[in-house]
C-alpha cells in the first residue's frame, strides 16, 4: 500500500518538539494521519512546532515519558530522550529513568492499545566499536560505568525492554539504531559537532576540534533519516529491527570543520581541545540491512545538508540577536 492510500491513523511521537521529533511530526501530519505529540521540553522547544499548534490534527501533550500515560493510539514512536552529551549527562540518573522507565510504560501503552511501537535507539550502544563498520549483530563495547554509560545503557536496556514485550506479550516493535543525524532545528547550544561548528563558525569564534580531530562520524541529513523512519514503521509485523539507520559516508572531524569553513566563508581559526572520556574513535553504519528491507539509502549529501543547516543557524541567530535587542 503506498503512504497517499494508507487510512489516516492517530500516532503519538514522544519527544516530539525535539529536533528530530518535531520533521517527524510535520511528515506525518503531511501524509494526512493525526499527532499527539507528548513532551516535557527538556530539551524540546516549542519553536520547533510552532508552525502545527492551529493545525486541526495537531495535538501538544506537555508529559513526562517515566510516568504512566493512558491514550488511545494505532502507533507510536518513541523518541523521548535527550542525545547531546551535553544534556544527557547534566541530569545522568533522568537520562537513565527516561530510556527505560520511558520505554516500560510506552511498551505497557503498545501492549494494552495493541498499537506498534518504534524505538529511537542509537549507533551508541555499539560503543567505542571494535567492528568498523557496525553490523547489527555486533553486540558492541560499551563501558557501563563512565559518563556516557546513562545514555548508552539506558538506550541498550530500552532494546531489552522492546524485544522481551515482543517475545512475552506479543508487541509489535521496530527498533531503529540512529547514527549521528544533523539538519535544521538541532538545538544550537547541545554541544553536538554540527552545531557547535555551524554556530563557532557563524560567530567569528575558534572552532573547537577535541582531540586530534581525527575521530570519525558518518553524518544523515534528517529528511532521509526520517524518511527511513516511516520505511520502517510500515514494514510488515516480521520486520522487528534493530536496523542501523544513517549515512554510510564517513569524515573526520577536522574534515567536517575545513568543510563547515569553507561553506560559511568563515575566518575561523580551528583550536585543539582535550578529548571527552569513552569518545568513540570511529563511527560508519553498514546500512545493508536497511537498503534490503527498507529499499531506503541516504541521498542528501554532506554538502548540501550543511548548506541548509547553515542557512538555519544564520537565521536563528538573527533572530536572537534581534529579541535581545
Ligand atoms: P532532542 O533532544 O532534540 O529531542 C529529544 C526530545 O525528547 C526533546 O523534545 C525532549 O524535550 C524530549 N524528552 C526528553 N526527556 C523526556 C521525558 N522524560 N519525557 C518526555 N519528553 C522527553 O534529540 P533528537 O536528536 O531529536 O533525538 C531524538 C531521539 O533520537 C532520541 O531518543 C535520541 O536518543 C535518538 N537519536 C538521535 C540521534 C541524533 O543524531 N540526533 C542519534 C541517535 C539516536
Ligand atoms: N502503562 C501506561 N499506559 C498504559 C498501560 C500501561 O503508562 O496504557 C504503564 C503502567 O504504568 C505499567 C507499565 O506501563 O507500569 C508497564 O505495563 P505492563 O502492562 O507491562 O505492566 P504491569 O501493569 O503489569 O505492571
Ligand atoms: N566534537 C568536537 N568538537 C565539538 C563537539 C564535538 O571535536 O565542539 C567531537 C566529539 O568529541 C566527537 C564528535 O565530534 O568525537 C561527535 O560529537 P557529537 O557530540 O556530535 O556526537 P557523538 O560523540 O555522540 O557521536
């Protein structure tokens, strides 16, 4: 059935003004089904959905994912969590509590409303990898310990969590495993490389490499990411995931910075600083999987998803230099 057919359904998107929740959000509403969009604003923001508030099929729930919620919905994507370093480790023990209390009670949703769930997971729980590039079956290598441990644990035991209601209670789950995703509407102080780079860059100010910068991430522009979301909700009940969704093209990161310069015109200069603890050396997906299943594969490039999310940021910080006067 092709998505123009479908019947509309009434799909909640936990963490849904966040950056990724809220292009999720505007797609679906585009394809004519109805949001619930359930947030409590961590690190969401109301700007990033305030073009759907009057919309007739939009609907704002502010909640907290780690307590209970009784709604009646076909779907579900659960994306409820933060994703920055920056802020998943400000509150570690929330971080903890939103990935798996989160996943238990939208599982016990799914499981009572008969409703399918998709689970944001991440390129995180392979860890600092020994396998490159990472195939779902590597199990990965991951400190459960140090500060990334909230994010990378709770993100594993939420998979747990979503293959266990499969198997015990018969819950229909598709979990995607996310790699490093970047476009308009990321939040600009979340420390992430994009950005950091995109905003350093714009100012005038040093763009800050940690490490050598010569640690590897492979970089999706959101539209495919979220396009590859949709692929995987709609595949037949068999189809559970985990399935590695991103962009295969892997850079360094001082190769990202020259390219960020470059695109802005910036006279940035570019800075050393000490690397973060358990910084994964090198970060590609093998996305084979998903190009079997989902027929889908990555097709902005670099470049041009850059190019819109610099004309993003540039806007913003007009924008807030204009309200600050
Ligand atoms: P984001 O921080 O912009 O969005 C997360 C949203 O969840 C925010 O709106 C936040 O307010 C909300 N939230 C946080 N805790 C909550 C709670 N307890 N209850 C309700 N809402 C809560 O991040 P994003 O980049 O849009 O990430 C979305 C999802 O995708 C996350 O689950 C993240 O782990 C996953 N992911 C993202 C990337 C990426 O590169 N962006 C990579 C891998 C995985
Ligand atoms: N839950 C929820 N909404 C629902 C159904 C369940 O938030 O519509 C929560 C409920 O608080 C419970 C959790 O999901 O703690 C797990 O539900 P499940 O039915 O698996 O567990 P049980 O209720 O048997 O402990
Ligand atoms: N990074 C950097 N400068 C920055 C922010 C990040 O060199 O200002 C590095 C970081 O150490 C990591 C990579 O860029 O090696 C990606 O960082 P990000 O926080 O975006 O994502 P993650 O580490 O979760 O993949």
């Amino acid at each position: 059935m092709t998505p123009e057919l479908e019947l509309p359904k009434r799909i909640m998107i936990t963490g849904g003004a966040g950056f990724l929740g809220s292009h999720l959000c505007d797609r679906l509403i585009q394809q004519g089904h109805e949001i619930l969009c359930v947030d409590n604003f961590f690190t969401g923001s109301k700007r990033n959905i305030e073009h759907l508030m009057d919309h007739p099929r939009f609907e704002l729930m502010r909640h907290d994912v780690t307590f209970p919620l009784y709604v009646e919905v076909d779907e579900i994507y659960n994306l409820a969590c933060p994703a920055s370093p920056v802020h998943y480790q400000f509150d570690p023990v929330q971080t903890t509590k939103t990935s798996v209390h989160g996943a238990i009670n939208m599982l016990g949703l799914a499981k009572r409303t008969r409703a399918k769930i998709f689970q944001a997971s991440t390129s995180e729980v392979y860890g600092d990898p020994e396998e490159h590039p990472q195939k779902e079956s590597y199990w990965g290598k991951v400190n459960p310990i140090g500060i990334r441990s909230c994010y990378d644990e709770g993100k594993r035991c939420a998979e747990t969590l979503f293959f266990d209601y499969h198997r015990q209670h018969q819950v229909e789950i598709k979990v995607a495993r996310i790699f490093n995703t970047y476009g308009p509407r990321m939040h600009p102080n979340d420390g992430r490389v994009v950005s950091n780079f995109i905003v350093q860059a714009l100012q005038g100010q040093s763009i800050t490499l940690y490490g050598d910068g010569e640690q590897t991430r492979s970089f999706c522009y959101c539209d495919d990411l979220i396009e590859g979301f949709i692929r995987l909700m709609n595949t037949p009940s068999q189809v559970t995931g985990p399935l590695n969704l991103g962009n295969p093209h892997e850079f360094t990161i001082r190769q990202l910075a020259e390219l960020v310069i470059e695109l802005t015109g910036s006279q940035s200069d570019l800075i050393f600083k000490p690397l973060p603890q358990d910084d994964p050396k090198q970060r590609r997906p093998d996305i084979t999987l998903a190009q079997t299943h989902l027929d889908w594969t990555p097709s902005v490039q670099l470049r041009e998803g850059l190019e819109k999310t610099i004309r993003y940021f540039d806007q913003l910080l007009r924008d807030l230099k204009t309200v600050q006067g």
